[in-house]
C-alpha cells in the first residue's frame, strides 16, 4: 500500500499532524458526562440490519456503524464521509453531477449509473429502497445513524444488494419540542444554513421538519464558459407526522424532497489538447468544455409506516413508499473540449412504488421475521451523443419497466444459552419490459421534433423474467457476554437486464438482453467488548464467489461507440476487516478500522474487436451481445473501485472544561490502495494509493444549547480521482477525463438546540 519514501514521509507527518492536537490539550478537569461522552465503555449501539432492534455485537453481519453525534463531531458533510472510516467501502460523488453516488462493498457495486443498471450495493432510507444513483448523495441532516452492512444481504434486503446495504436511519419524533439551527461557513465561500424541529401537537400526535441549504463556489472553472466549475446549490427538506394513539399503534408519514441546481462537473482532461497538442491544464478541477454549465436534478418521495404490536411477541408492520426523481441540465462534454467532438446533453428520471409487510416476532427463544415485497418502477432517459469529427448527433432514449415481487423470512433460535442458529430464505422474481432507442441525425445538436434520421441502429421492445431463490445461514457462539464467533453463508441476487446504449446494426444480439448476477459469501467473524467494555474489536474474514458480473465495454466501432453489456464471466474475492476503538483513558479514544481485498477474475470473456490471433472461447456470455469470436482475458483484467487495502486510524478526545463547558478534538487518517475506474487498466486515469488527514474541533457550551466547531477535511490537499472516460481516438478528440475529490476544505459551525 506504502511504496514509496515520499507516502511514508506523508503517513508520518498525517500522524504526527493528527496527534499533535490532542495531545496539545491536557487533560483538564472532567465534567460528570465526559465519560459518557468519550466513551470510557463502548456502550450498547442498537440496530436494524436484520429488520428488528438487537444490539450491534450480537449481529452475525460484518458491519459498521456510525451515529449523529459521531458524524458531527468529526465534520461529516454527507454520506460519502462513511468511506473514510469503512473498510473495504467505497461511496463516492460519481462523474457529472454532485449528487450521483457511486457505491462498492467488497468490490462489489454499480458499473454504470445509467439508466436501466441496477445497483449492487442496497441504499435505504427508513427501511425505503432506493433504486437509482442519481440524487442518492444524501446530506446529513436529522438522522439517528447510518448503518453499512457488507456482503450479501439478500435475505432482507434482497432487491440488489449482493455487495451490501447501506441504511440512512432518520430519528423518531421526541415527546418534547425541539429545535435546531445550524450555520456553516467555509471555504470556497461556502455558506450553509440547516433549521430542523419537532413537536407535540397532543399527547399522540406529534409534528417535525427539517430544512437545509447548501451553497458553495465551485473547485475551478471552465476556462471556456466563464463559469466556476464543480460548485455546490442544494436545497433539501423533509418533514414528517407521527401518530401514536396508544402504545400498541405507530403511524409515520414522511416526505423529503431535494433540489440541485449545482453546476454541470466535466471533469479535467489527462491528454493534451487535440487537434492542437496542448498540455492538460495546470489545475485539476479547470475545464475547457465547449457545454455543460447548469444542472438540474430533482428527487424526492413520500412513505408511509405503520406498526401494530399485536401481543408481547408478534408486531406487524407495513412500509409504503413513492419516490420520484430527474436529472436535467446543459450536458456532458465528454471530450473537455471547446470543439465539439463528443458532447452528450440528456436527462434522466425515474419513479417508483414500493410496498413492503412484516411480521416480526419473538417467543423467547425464537425471533424472526417474515415477510413480502413489491415493486413497480420505471428508469428512463435520453442522451443525444454529438459527433462533431463525423458531422452527426446521436441520439439514444429508452426506459425500463420493473415490477418485483419478493416473499422473505429470516428466523434465530437460541439453541442454548451460548449457541445461537439463523437461517433466512428469499425467493425474488423481477419482470422487466425495455423499450430502446437509437439513430443517426445529420447536424450537430440535439435534433427536433419533425427531424427524420438517415439511420435506425437501435429500435426495440422487449421483455424478461428473473428470479432467483436466495438463502442466508449463520451460527453463533458465545464465549462470554462480551465476546462472541460466528459463521455464515449468504447468497445476493441482482436482476438482468437491457443495455440501453445498445447499437443493434453492429450487435444484434443487444435485444437479448444480459443475465442476473448472484454473489455467494463464506464469513467467519467475531465481535467482542473487552478489558470491562474499553475495547471494542471486531474482524471478520471472507470468500465470495461472484458470477455472472454484468460489465459493460465500450468499443469506438466506425462513426459510433459500440456498447457491450455482458454477464463476462466469474471471479473470487477474499478478504478481511478488523475495526475497534479504545477507551485509552476516560479522555482519549483511539478509533481504527483496516480492510484487505484480493480480487480476481477467473474467466473474463470479452468480444473479439482487433483480438487478431487470440483462440476463441468455447464458452461465451449466455446471451452474447455480439455474435463472434469471444476471448477470455481475464489476466488483462482488474477490479474497478476495488482498493487492496483500506482503513483509517483516529483519536478522538473529550475535555471538561468546568462552567466553561466542553471541547471535543478529533484527527482521522484514512488510507486507500492503488485503485481502477475500469476494469482495463487504464494508466491515465487509475488513481495511486493514498492518505487523508481531517481534523475538528467542537465546543460544547454548559447547558448543551451552543454548538461551535471547526472541521479540516484533506488538510494536506491530496488530489485524487473518483472518475473517469476513457475514449482515446482522434474521433472524440483523444478524451480521456478525470474527475476529482473535493481539494482541501475548512468550515466553520455554529449551531443552537432547544
């Protein structure tokens, strides 16, 4: 991970850099709550990632879990925070828009994030599955915890989630009126204003809202337009209703809504200029794209839950949900270019209705739930790809239908005091129409309504089913109370489907579609509290055994970008994670996490473009994209988004300061490995191995109404991409494009709690 003098130099002095404030303050007189604050024990975190409360140690699931007051005393902005801190985690802003999320556990994830590709890795919101990228960003704001379950968890949540889950968990209403005001300046001129409440209306109704507004310059600029570049207009909101007319009955309605109208992200080519050689530019986050200056992207929903505890051992509960969302703006400038060599306006949209019921129970001994699963959604869109070296514009539009239905139940029996067993099944079946798209136009632009095509490529409408029966077992024993082993098997499913990019004159195979993947995972794990509570230290080790990996390959193919989705063929992963945190004395906390991943393809089949000479398969994709010669390359291969090691060290501190209230520091150094952005390697564009230092400072006042803090983020301005195209042929201008994470940020907070 470290290979060179100059990383080791940067990793001593982050540590040093991390250390040295804590260490700075002594450890001044301790207030009664510091303990509880800092945590001299490690407490009992409660959660839902097998869809009841239990307690996090007791979870036969590798997990991690981070709470309110964790994310805000570290400075956490949004839920891509959680990879600093996550092994074997990567959640990141993806390539064009700010709030695009690009998710991968344990390797696994979302290929591409256009429309019609599923996820691999689950997003939910108060238990509502989240079906698409883009909009899935989510601003932290009036949660309770945020919970990442990695590998398969295909019992419970089984739409999708074969890498893992991630549960953004907003609190309950509290019986009492409450009220926050958040202001948050930084730099880049970042203003931010977040006001949330609750209230008791009666004695059982009770009322809350919250509202946020995100402002900032952009990273740089588009030395083309005029324009900054990369910047940040959000406005968020949500409010919800709470009914609770006796203590068997609980009703939820909630809305949430987000508006961004942040600037299009282009991204910095990595070529130099074309047809005129000039060098890339200086600045990683300038832009010399010809398009692309406003973005629009709208999502929002609405759910309904409800829960009837029928006796002492049996609750029913019923989840209904809509959500609805779309991405607008100018476009995409594939080639970073004034010219207009590949420039892509389009939008997205989406909506989707979700009903979920569970029985959940508990009979002592036994505890479980059961339960069935709907689905009705529909992912569409448009992209006019404008081919300025060919005179044209290209247009490709679809949609696709789904409707899911799922039948699950997940049952545990303490067999005896120290032996506990777990067996959970899901059977999931998804239906899925695809209607695609896709021409040649003379001109450049995206072309009218009476404008007439010289050629069809692409004009579809097909449908299939899959379905797929996937188990989950695992046994635990308990040494102590505070220290257990367990082992599972667990099995994630994710849906075939249509390549919406697909060219039909060159592949017609395209209208067949692609197969579903299934993830099969052996963990072993244990998660203790030891040395009375003081050190928590969980680790788990693991294979998967990953098939039928949907990818998608993109070939330039005479005047067009031929698009492959192919299930390729199959891989392995092993790894392990170890993460705990340390009462060291009642003041200081170390926090640590580190993950290991050896992934690697065992066959790769891929088509046969210019492979003049190589043996072809035996065996290709079922159903190919292209008819012809396939060959494997699987020792040309690589993980994408797939860091071999991962982690973070961190101390955090809590000081009493008397009448004058409270100080908390806290100094993380987060590590990743070398990674890809495709599964070619790619050297221009594959990002080096790296470290990120944060810092924060938060004072508390007395009464615990004032809240003021300063949060460092990549306070050594490391600059590291997230994303990136590939198309390096005079056609497109020799595009290759990098997008980057955010540089070195400060922020300041003041809050006020009622």
């Amino acid at each position: 991970m470290i290979n060179s003098d100059a990383q080791r130099r940067a990793l001593l002095v982050g540590i040093a850099a991390a250390a040295m404030p804590l260490f700075a303050v002594p450890a001044l007189a301790q207030d009664d709550n510091a303990a509880a604050a800092i945590g001299a024990d490690n407490g009992e975190i409660v959660v839902t990632a097998r869809r009841r409360a239990e307690r996090e140690q007791d979870v036969p699931i590798a997990m991690t879990v981070q709470n309110a007051e964790q994310l805000d005393l570290r400075g956490a902005a949004d839920i891509t925070a959680i990879q600093r801190t996550t092994p074997n985690t990567t959640l990141q802003v993806s390539r064009g828009t700010n709030s695009t999320l690009t998710a991968f556990i344990r390797g696994v994830g979302q290929q591409d994030p256009l429309w019609g590709f599923e996820p691999g890795v689950g997003l939910y919101v108060d238990d509502v599955y989240i079906a698409r990228p883009q909009g899935a960003v989510l601003d932290i704001f009036d949660i309770e915890r945020i919970e990442v379950l990695r590998g398969p968890q295909g019992t419970l949540y089984g739409r999708n989630t074969i890498g893992g889950a991630v549960k953004y968990v907003t609190r309950r209403l509290g019986s009492e009126p409450e009220f926050k005001a958040r202001a948050e300046l930084g730099t880049y001129k970042e203003i931010n204003a977040i006001l949330s409440g609750s209230t008791p209306v009666t004695d059982t109704l009770r009322v809350g809202a919250a509202f946020a507004h995100y402002s900032r310059d952009g990273y740089g600029d588009n030395l083309t337009l005029g324009r900054e570049h990369a910047n940040k207009d959000v406005i968020a909101g949500r409010i919800s209703i709470e009914f609770e007319p006796s203590s068997k009955l609980f009703f939820r309605l909630a809305a949430d809504k987000l508006w961004d109208d942040s600037n299009i992200n282009n991204g910095h080519r990595e070529t130099p200029g074309f047809p005129v050689a000039t060098p890339p530019l200086a600045d990683k986050y300038d832009t010399l794209a010809g398009i692309g200056y406003k973005g629009r992207v709208r999502t929002g929903g609405v759910s309904l839950t409800g829960e009837w505890k029928a006796s002492d051992a049996i609750t029913l509960k019923s989840i209904t949900a809509y959500r609805e969302g779309s991405t607008h703006g100018d476009g995409i400038d594939f080639d970073g270019l004034p010219s207009q060599y590949f420039d892509i306006p389009g939008f997205y949209k989406d909506d989707q209705l979700s009903q979920e019921l569970q029985v959940q129970f508990n009979f002592d001994r036994v505890q479980g739930v059961v339960g069935a699963y709907y689905l009705d959604g529909t992912a569409a869109g448009e992209f006019d790809a404008i081919l300025g070296a060919f005179g044209i514009t290209q247009p490709t539009s679809g949609s696709v239908k789904t409707k899911s239905y799922a039948a699950f139940a997940d049952v545990s029996v303490d067999v005896t005091d120290k032996l506990l067993l777990s067996a959970g099944a899901r059977y999931t079946s998804d239906d899925k129409t695809a209607q695609v798209f896709k021409a040649n136009y003379f001109g450049l632009g995206v072309p009218g309504p009476t404008a007439v095509p010289f050629q069809i490529l692409t004009d579809y409408t097909n449908g299939r089913t899959f379905s797929k029966f996937t188990p989950r077992f695992s046994a635990t024993y308990k040494f102590t109370p505070a220290f257990n082993i367990y082992a599972s098997y667990s099995q994630g499913f994710k849906s075939g489907g249509f390549d919406m990019r697909g060219d039909a004159s060159v592949t017609p195979a395209t209208r067949l579609g692609y197969d579903p993947e299934t993830v099969t995972t052996y963990e072993i794990g244990f998660k203790s509290n030891l040395f009375d509570r003081r050190l928590k230290l969980n680790g788990a080790i693991f294979q998967s055994d990953y098939k039928g990996q949907q990818v998608t390959t993109q070939v330039p193919v005479g005047n067009s970008a031929v698009s492959f989705v192919d299930n390729v063929g199959n891989s392995r992963i092993r790894g392990a994670e170890l993460e705990g945190s340390a009462a060291v004395t009642d003041w200081l906390r170390a926090n640590f996490a580190v993950g290991y991943l050896d992934a690697k393809f065992l066959n790769y089949a891929s088509f046969g473009v210019g492979a003049s000479g190589s043996a072809c398969i035996a065996n290709p994709p079922s159903p190919p994209s292209a008819i012809g010669c396939y060959i494997d390359v699987s020792d040309q291969r690589v993980f994408q988004n797939t860091p071999e090691w991962s982690g973070f060290v961190g101390l955090s501190s809590h000081h009493g300061l008397g009448s004058g209230g409270a100080l908390d520091l806290n100094a993380n150094l987060s590590f990743r490995s070398a990674v890809h952005l495709f599964e070619t390697p790619i050297p221009a564009l594959d990002q080096g191995s790296y470290q990120l230092v944060d810092l924060s400072a938060v004072w508390t006042s007395p009464d615990d109404h004032w809240r003021i803090g300063v949060h460092g983020r990549n306070l050594f301005d490391k600059r590291y991409k997230t994303g990136g195209y590939n198309f390096p042929v005079p056609a497109f201008g020799n595009s290759v494009i990098s997008f980057y994470a955010p540089p070195r940020t400060v922020k300041l907070t003041a809050e006020f709690r009622y």
